[in-house]
C-alpha cells in the first residue's frame, strides 16, 4: 500500500495521488529568510555548506555508493538543506529531521510545512531536510513514460523497470536511512528529532530500526507499521466504513436521518452494478470531464480519499439525490473531482518534484506483496491469480462494501494488490531482500515514539499507526478526531501541531484534549434544484423575512459553502458553481478571498458578492453577497461563521425584497 503527503503537494502512500496545493497554502506560519548578515557559507561538520539559492538555508551533498555492497556500481549525490538555529546565545540543543511522504517526493519541495511546523523550536534547534536518494536534487529518478500516465500503468511500470535495470532495487528505505546516517555523521550530529508523515513515517521507522541510537524523539504523522503489515491492508475498507457513518453522526444536517450513512452509499452501490451511470461534470478546476459512475470508481473515491473533507461532506447527500430524486449531477461530480485530485502523475507533476518511478520502486522494494518479488513475471502472476482466488474465498468482506474484484480494479497506486506485478526480479540475488527494509532481527529505538492519526484517515488508517505505535517499547498513539491524512503539518486547528511541537521540546504528549474538540464535518443537507425545497434558515429576533425568504437564505448559504469546499479540490483558483456561475480566489497568507458571480447551488438563486475565509485557526468566514431570487425575490445578505469550532451556526443578516433578514443556520 502506498501513502502520501498533504499539501503543498497532496499525496499519499496507498495511493500515490498527488497534485498542487490551492495557492493560499503555500504558507505556513511565517517563513524568514536567512538574515542579511548570514554568510554565504558556512562549515558543518566537516562539510562546506553554501546559501541555497531557493530556499532561507545552506545547502550540501554527500556521496553515497548506489549499492554499498558494490555489486553494482555507481554513485549518487544525496542533497540536503540545513537552517541554523537563530538563538547563538543559548547552547543549541538537539536538531529536527523531517522527512517526507510518497515515496517520492522531495522532502525540500514541502520546505514551508516544516518551518510553519516546526518554527517555535528554531531558537535553539536547527532543521535538517533531506531529499532521498532519487528524489528532489538527489538524483531524482525519471522514467518518462511512466512519469506522463496519470497514475501508474502497466506499460510505464514495465518500461521503467527495463530501464532501471540492476538499480531497481537501490532506492529502498533501508539505504536511504543509512544515507541519512552517513550526512548526520559528516554534519558532526550525533541525535535528532525524526518527524515523518506518510510514507515519512515508514521512513523514519525504517531509520529507527537501523540507526536506533541517534534518536532523541520520533514524531510518525499519519503512519503505517514498517513491520507486520499486511499486504491485503484490510484497516481501509474497516476504517472507511467507520468514517462515512461517523461523519453522518457527527453532523447536524446528518445525524438526524433514518438509518447509517454506509446504508445508503450500499444502495448506490448496488444501484451502480447493475446500472452504471455516464456523464459529464465539472472536476476541481471547472474541466467539464466525461465520467463514469460504477462500483471501481466509487470504491476509487471513497478509499483514495485525496478530496480531504470534500468526500464525507457530499457522498451521502449525492446517493440520497440519485436514489431518491435520479439526480446523478453531485455524484459525478465528485467522481471528477477525485479522478483529478487523486491523480499521481502527468504532465503536471515534474519528476524532480514527484517521482514516479521512485514511488513504484520504492514500493515494491520495500513492501510486502501478495506474491514473491524473486519470481519472474510468469510464475508472479500465476501466484497472484491463485492469492486473490484464495482471499476471494476465505475474506470475501475483505474490502466491504466492495467485492476484492472491484477493489483490486482501482488506480494501481491505490489498490496497490497488482503494481509490482511487471518490475521484473533481480538478475542476481538482491543484497536487499524486498520487504525488508529493517532487517528481522533488528532492534527499534528506546527513545520516545508519538504516533499521531486521525480518525478520518483511511489511507493511513488508525489501527495501522496503533500498530507502528507498538513496535517501540516507549510508542504511544494519539488519535486526532475528525481529522485526515496527516495531522500536524499543515494544522489549520491548532492541535496536532502544538501537540508535535510540545513532544519535540518536553518528550512529553502534554494535553491532548484539543483533538476531541476538533470541528466535524458539515454535511450537505441535499442536493435540490430549487430553493424552497431546502429547510429554511432559523428566524432570529427582528426578522420580517418570510419562509420563502429564509428558504433562499439557505440556497445563498449553500452557494458559499460549495464554493469554499471546492477549494481543497481546485489548483487553479478559478471554478464554477455546481448548478451555474464561476468563482475565482486569491490569497497569499493565511486570508482567501473569493470573489462570486452568479454561483447556484440551486437553479432559482444565483449569488455575486464577496467572502473571506480564514484558513488557519480560528477560521472566520465573512461573506456580503447579492441573491437574484428568480421567481424569488432578490437581496442583500451577509454571512458569518467560524469554520474550525464544532457545530458551528452561521449568522445572516440584510434584506430580501425590503424585507429585513435576522437569521441563523447550521454553518454550510
């Protein structure tokens, strides 16, 4: 299975999805440059570091043997960037290590998270970012058709292999923790503070496993278990069916219905074999895409979970608007949205900042498969053919509500059951035995161990990170409620982060109640196509609006809420509505501003105006719009809520048709 990051580029390592960050993420929590008086070198160790010429820091290599056994030859340039503590008045104290996910990301390209992160620790603690080898300015591997296909294929998968010939299999864990090793002892530093998230924190087990002794703490974000991991990864599908119910449960515009939310996504399901639907709809970016509505691509959104909170929020509402109404629009929706946003390669994505060809090697290298990564192709296959026969038969509920068919049919960097299925055997016998990125035998670190996972997670789900948890004498899990893959990098609430921040500094979780008080997702209520189908907005003291008016004040506040959830799934910062209308935002620090023109999300009210959303704790949202009500009456409204306190009210105040408007609603 294979994770990734979040932002500034998402992705993950059961799927390799991956894509740019909406513009206004590209911060984090101020970002200072070196000061003037730096200078343009300094010695580390016994290394000459120079400015960086994209980043505040000094930068450096190491050489490092491709294969240390010299069975094949060759070297590599391993590049890292390092930023000195600001305090020189203080003895400075043990540094901070991050790592990134993929595999195959560069850990230098998500820069802006670790400073955001980690910035109230640099007065006495330096950073230290490493690309591993053959990503990022370490070689980064390119495999170029493998690298244009969208997610990884067949013929890219076998094309690569034939290309990387007796180096498939030198870009593992295992060594590049010990290229790890190798800088941390030119830099003449002796213990870090790990922090990795997704495939990070395989990673950083994988170093805690071979370097246990230069550890100080160990922060694994979002993690699965370096070992005892099953090949089948059965916590998914457990875990998904979880989080769509507990979505439900957790919203008010949810808990209230008859039945389990997973009931009625099962009828969808059931509807969707027998009759698959095809059609057109917007992705994230406003690209009308044709699209396909089945049993794959509905298993492909709901386990690939790269749409963030987009998911929960819409997938229930979008079955009971096809059940119930044949409105197939918000469903297709989605599945355009996350056949984009789920995305792992293309022309979009350079290899120097996500390598293909290093996700597919790693994972096979490093993995464990349903077959043996020694056997030829032919004889892999066939093996593979009689494994999913056999969990067909003994754990047909493997992947619920999928069948293992329709499971193994997703993205091969999602399902993941088929990817090494063509990268062909060594040669010779490997030095590195595949799924073994820590050797048997091995002893883990005694040094402090947080798992941190959230609850919503399924592609690093929560019962994996208790596992990884439990493979160090001194692990302990802390799971953060209605959160998704990786917690504190990139933390808009506050929590997590301060959480990671406090265990690097005390060795101590401290309190962490703030992960119970993390607010839910806001489902949408339904779907409709006209305003007066949705319950009104609540009268508050001196409102003269009328019921029809209070109905148009809900359609308004979903047009907003629309509008702001489409930007976890938009890179380009322009969009349309869902029923009509185009929205653009801009916004270089933690504020976005969205600017609407005629956005429905239903057919009788479209709404211009303008909103401001705070993305970052504590996530204030202000709108001052325009309703053209249609067959309605038009007006004048102004929104306000906070989008990171639970069961969070909007407040709408203004006028429609003369009428004065005071009231409130469950924030869309």
């Amino acid at each position: 299975m294979l994770k990734r990051l979040s932002y500034p580029f998402v992705c993950v390592l059961l799927s390799s999805v991956c894509f740019a960050a909406p513009p206004s993420l590209h911060k984090h929590r101020g970002i200072d440059p070196l000061p003037q008086s730096a200078q343009d070198s300094i010695v580390v160790g016994e290394l000459l570091l120079h400015h960086c010429p994209d980043a505040p820091a000094y930068c450096g290599s190491v050489e490092r043997a491709l294969d240390p056994t010299g069975t094949v030859g060759g070297t590599i340039e391993v590049h890292f960037e390092f930023y000195p503590h600001t305090d020189h008045s203080q003895q400075a104290l043990e540094p901070i290590v991050a790592a990134e996910g993929g595999p195959g990301f560069a850990t230098t390209g998500s820069r802006a998270q670790y400073l955001g992160l980690f910035a109230p620790l640099f007065d006495r603690r330096d950073l230290l970012l490493v690309d591993e080898r053959g990503t990022g300015k370490s070689q980064a591997v390119n495999c170029p058709l493998l690298q244009r296909e969208p997610n990884p294929q067949f013929p890219g998968i076998k094309t690569c292999s034939a290309q990387l010939g007796d180096t498939r299999y030198l870009y593992g864990s295992g060594l590049a923790a010990d290229d790890m090793a190798a800088i941390l002892e030119a830099l003449a530093i002796p213990v870090i503070n790990l922090y990795g998230d997704s495939y990070g924190t395989y990673f950083a087990q994988t170093f805690a496993g071979r370097h246990p002794e230069r550890l100080r703490s160990v922060i694994l974000d979002s993690a699965y278990p370096v070992r005892g991991l099953s090949p089948w990864y059965p916590e998914i599908a457990i875990t998904a069916r979880f989080a769509f119910d507990a979505a439900c449960r957790r919203s008010s515009s949810c808990s209230a219905l008859p039945g389990k939310s997973l009931d009625r996504i099962q009828r969808l399901l059931d509807s969707l074999r027998v009759n698959p639907v095809i059609g057109w709809a917007h992705d994230g970016n406003g690209n009308l895409r044709r699209t396909r509505a089945d049993a794959t691509s509905l298993a492909y959104l709901m386990v690939s979970n790269l749409t963030q909170s987009v998911v929960y929020r819409e997938l229930d509402p979008a079955a009971r608007a096809y059940l119930e109404q044949g409105d197939s629009a918000p469903l297709l929706r989605l599945l355009a949205e996350n056949q984009v946003a789920a995305a792992s390669g293309g022309a979009g994505n350079p290899y120097n900042s996500y390598s293909q060809a290093m996700f597919v090697g790693v994972s096979c290298q490093d993995y464990p498969q349903i077959y043996d990564m020694n056997l030829a192709q032919p004889a892999r296959h066939l093996q593979r053919d009689q494994a999913l026969a056999e969990e067909q038969k003994r754990h047909p509920n493997v992947y619920a509500p999928f069948t293992v068919a329709e499971f193994d049919h997703v993205t091969l960097d999602t399902s993941v059951l088929d990817l090494c299925l063509d990268w062909e055997a060594p040669a010779v016998a490997p030095p590195y035995p595949p799924g073994q990125p820590v050797p048997p035998h091995a002893q883990f670190t005694k040094a402090p161990v947080l798992v941190l996972s959230g609850d919503l997670d399924s592609l690093t789900p929560a019962l994996q990170g208790r596992e990884a948890a439990r493979l160090f004498q001194n692990g302990r899990q802390v799971i953060v409620q209605n959160s998704f893959h990786v917690t504190a990098a990139g933390d808009q609430d506050n929590c997590a982060s301060e959480i990671a921040v406090r265990f690097v500094r005390d060795l101590d979780r401290g309190d962490t109640t703030c992960t119970s008080h993390i607010a839910e997702v806001h489902l949408v209520p339904r779907f409709a196509t006209k305003a007066q189908e949705l319950e009104p907005a609540i009268a508050m003291k001196g409102n003269q609006g009328t019921d029809a008016d209070l109905r148009v004040v809900a359609a308004t506040a979903y047009s907003l809420g629309d509008a702001l959830a489409r930007w976890w799934v938009n890179v380009s910062g322009d969009g349309v509505g869902f029923r009509g209308g185009t929205f653009h935002y801009s916004g270089a620090t933690n504020l976005t501003f969205f600017q609407l023109d005629r956005v429905k999300f239903v057919d009788d009210a479209e709404v211009s105006g303008k909103m401001q959303w705070d993305f970052n704790y504590p996530g204030g949202v202000i709108g001052h719009v325009h309703v053209d009500g249609g067959v309605n009456e038009s007006g004048e409204l102004s929104f306000a809520w906070n989008s990171h306190v639970p069961r969070a009210q909007a407040v709408v105040t203004g006028r429609i048709g003369g009428r004065r408007i005071a009231a409130t609603m469950y924030a869309p």
